[in-house]
C-alpha cells in the first residue's frame, strides 16, 4: 500500500546527472524519494463513547475512535525509517511501540475513522521528511553598505527631531 509518492533513504555513489551537488564533498549521499505511505492496512481501531456534540446520542453510541499502529511490526516502512518515526514521534508512541491517535470530533463514527487514517498518515509521512540543512552566507558589500547609509539616515531624522539649543542656530 505504498504510492509513489514516502520517503525512503537510500545510501548510493553520487550519479554524474546531479549536476548541481558538488563534487568536492562526500562521495556518499543519503538520498530521500518523497512518497505517500499509506498505513490504513496496518491500522487498529478501537471505539469508545465520546464527549461532545451529538444529544442523546453521545450516551448511547461509540463514535470516538482510537486508531493504534504498531511501528516496529509494521511492514510498510524500512529500519531506518522506523527509527526516524522513533523519534519524531517519541510522545504520540507508548512503551509496547504503538502510534496512538484519536478522534471525537465528528458525530459520527464513520467520520472520527477518517479523520484517524487522516492525522495517522500525515504524521508518519510529516516525520519521514528530511529537514532542509541552513547553509550560512555572509552579507554582501552592498548589502552591509545599505544598512550602514539606512543607519546613518535613521540617525539624521532623529537627530532633527531634537529640541533647538539658543547656542545651535
């Protein structure tokens, strides 16, 4: 149940066609593909009463749905990204390594299942994502002279803005 969309790492020899990574560093790159996992055929659900809006009926029907994954049993995702799930996830995963997420906001039980599958596949596919590294720059000439003749203008409107001494004019 995977599409072509999660991310997978993969350890390989730089290719000749990235043209725009630098041949200068490492000769290894860990590669990430973006791909949607889609985790419902490993999802276990749970019903209980709910709270909220609904009457009568929030007594008498379970429309709360608890939606539990097994990280470490599951078959849709690699090591390496179990671990990642691991810890991004850290506080939404219990000691037996369950990701819980829970649903009561709709008045039906149908909707609350939605919304479970929703959240469950958007965190696990939002922890997979490689953060972007801040490569740091320096400000140009230009940019530090621009700020200096900004300073200087700055410091001549105030200096205007003063009482006029007898001894100034």
């Amino acid at each position: 149940m995977v599409n072509l969309l999660a991310l997978v790492a993969i350890n390989v020899a730089k290719p000749a066609s990235f043209k725009y990574l630098s041949t200068s560093r490492m000769a290894h790159f860990t590669y990430f593909y973006l791909m949607n996992i889609d985790i419902i055929a490993e999802i276990e659900f749970r019903t209980a009463r709910s709270g909220g809006s609904g009457g009568q009926n929030v007594n008498k029907v379970e429309t709360m749905v608890e939606g539990r994954w097994n990280v470490d049993a599951s078959l849709l995702v690699g090591d390496a990204q179990k671990i990642l799930i691991h810890q991004r996830l850290a506080n939404k995963i219990t000691g037996e390594g369950l990701l819980l997420v829970k649903s009561q906001t709709a008045r039906t039980q149908l909707d609350n299942k939605a919304n479970v599958v929703e959240k469950m596949n958007q965190l696990v596919n939002q922890s997979l994502i490689k953060k972007k590294i801040r490569i740091a720059t320096h400000p140009s000439k230009a940019a530090k002279e621009r700020r200096i003749e900004g300073k200087k203008r700055n410091a001549f409107i105030k200096q205007q803005r003063s009482k006029i001494n007898k001894g100034d004019y």
